[in-house]
C-alpha cells in the first residue's frame, strides 16, 4: 500500500557536482548542487538550479559561464563542505586545497581535482521560486586522461569513482546491472 506525501523533491540520487565560477581569481567560487541535469544532447545542453541568495548567483549571472565539476569519493569532504559554507565567508578553493585550473573556452576555472569539468555557457535564466534555473550551452568537455579507456575512447564512471546525491546523504556508484538496449537484444 501506497501512502500520500505532500509534494516535493524525492527524484533521487542525483549528481553531487561542484560549480566554479568566477571570470578572474579575485572572483572565483564554488558552490555545490545536486539540481543538475542534463536537457538536450544537439544542441548538447544541461541546466543548473540555485537560489537567488547563494553568493554564487550573482557570479554566475554577471559572467553568464560556469564549470560543472563532476565529483568523486576522495573529493566527498570537499564537496559537502562547499556546499554548507558560503563563499561570502571563505575562499574555497584554498580552505579545501582545490586547484583552480584554466577552462579552453570558458573564463571560469575547472576545478583540477575533478575527473570531468564541463564548460557552459548560460542561455536562458527562469524564475522558479525557492531557485532560479540556468539554462545552459555545454561548450566543451575537459575529461581526465586517467579515466578514458583506451580501448573505446569511453569515460570510465566506475573508474573515476563518482560520488551521488541521495536526500541528505552521499554515495557512490553502485554494481553494474546492465546497460543501455540490453534488455531488447539476442543472446544476452
């Protein structure tokens, strides 16, 4: 049996990501999110949400560009933290021993430690409520050589041991089950 809840946001696990920003050192910042997603693939797209009142927002709204840092198992302590402090009151880069790195297209930084950062370009903002949405272009991938499988040229998840996002909680990625089309094909 089946019970009624109010409405609210139990679509989980999500990514656990780092967004950089900033358009120059003074500026940087990170800020965690789970609401992350991707929206289209051509044009390849994805979407962050924030709060008006992040510090973060008004970085990333005055630069229009951010770097999605996908996060793993070594970076958890790094990534909560960043996400329960305010840069108003720490640089967070430092305090967590991150390196800020050079974008190829965007002016935010990457951040080193992750295993993929991915460069966008805000096109759209939307009014939500509680969050603003950013709509965004993905303008370029930057993937960890060390995660690539030389064979098929892939980004190896299991590899780079990312971590996910689960009502209050963090883990990592589970056991392989399957994969895509598996469940329509001969002889598997």
């Amino acid at each position: 049996m089946k019970q009624n809840w109010k409405p609210g946001t139990m679509i989980y696990p999500l990514p656990a990501v780092m967004i950089s920003c900033g358009s120059e050192p003074s500026e940087y910042n990170i800020i965690t999110v789970a609401w992350v997603g991707t929206l289209c693939t051509n044009p390849p797209m994805c979407y962050i949400s924030v709060r008006p009142e992040r510090f973060s927002y008004p970085i990333i709204k005055k630069n229009m560009e951010y770097v999605i840092n996908l996060t793993t198992k070594d970076m958890a302590f790094a990534t909560d933290w960043c996400g329960v402090n305010s840069g108003k009151n720490h640089h967070k880069f430092e305090e967590m021993k991150l390196r800020p790195g050079k974008a190829s297209i965007v002016n935010a930084p990457i951040i080193e430690e992750s295993p993929l950062c991915i460069e966008c370009r805000v096109k759209e903002i939307i009014a939500l409520g509680s969050h603003d949405v950013f709509i965004s272009d993905v303008v370029n991938i930057l993937a960890d050589d060390k995660y690539i499988n030389p064979e098929t040229k892939a980004f190896d998840m299991q590899k780079a041991n990312l971590i996910t996002y689960s009502h209050g909680k963090y883990y990592t990625l589970g056991d392989l089950i399957g994969k895509f089309g598996w469940s329509v094909k001969k002889g598997e």
